[in-house]
C-alpha cells in the first residue's frame, strides 16, 4: 500500500460472493492484474484498486489513490458494496464505516493518505515524532 491510498475492507455477510460478482466490480473499475495466481484485481496496484480472493471465505480489499478526488469512483465502488450486501471497515481506524457517500468521503478526508496528499512534509515529521505502531503478536 502507498502512502498515498486509503485502505477498506469489504466485509461480506456470506462467506462467497454472488457469481455476478465481476460484472459488478467492471462497473467500478477496470479489471487488472494480480500478483496472486488466487487473486484478481480491478484498477492498479498503485492507484484505485479493489483486490479479490474468491476462495471462501471470500475476501475484498480497496484501496483509493487520493492524489486524485474521484466522487464518481467512491459511489460506484459504494454501490457494489451495498449490492453484494457488505459492510465497509476501515482497518487504520479499527471502525466500520457507513456505506453512504457522505460518511465515506469524509473517512477518506480524515485518512493518512489524505494527510500525506495534502503536505507530505508535514505527514513525514508527524510519523518521526509519532510513529505508526504494529500490533504486538500474541
């Protein structure tokens, strides 16, 4: 992930997707390629993209490219998930987010990467005085 993407778990309330699922996402982004022999991609990897792992239980990933504002690509990508009926977390925040447009852009303006879009000078000298910190292994 670059600092410049916002990250999103797709939270699916089934453990497969429906098997329409990729006509679904060609509606949010085109389709691209993945690293994983097991994963497909939508998007590129260093821009917006939405990753999939179909093997159950299902997962999707979504990451945003905020160097560029992109409502029309938010909505869709929301529409997709309230059509498979899931739920959007937002793992920097350890929260869910509300599947509507408002709450999801403002949680992409709160975000790291909008941080570091923003003043990138600024995002570095706030992670040397408070860096990010790993959750400790059990």
């Amino acid at each position: 992930m670059a600092a410049w993407q916002a990250s999103f778990q797709v939270l699916l309330g089934a453990p497969a997707l429906p098997p329409d699922y990729r006509t679904r996402l060609d509606r949010v982004l085109p389709r691209g390629r993945h690293w994983h022999v097991e994963g497909e991609r939508w998007g590129s990897e260093d821009g917006d993209t939405v990753e999939v792992f179909s093997e159950a239980p299902a997962e999707i990933l979504a990451r945003f490219d905020l160097r560029g504002w992109r409502p029309d690509l938010y909505e869709r990508f929301l529409t997709f998930v309230q059509s498979v009926g899931a739920r959007l977390r937002d793992p920097e925040q350890d929260s869910e987010v509300a599947v509507a447009p408002d709450a999801f852009m403002e949680n992409l303006r709160r975000s790291r990467a909008a941080q570091f879009v923003k003043d990138t000078q600024a995002y570095f000298e706030e992670l040397r005085v408070n860096p990010i910190r790993m959750p400790e292994e059990p």
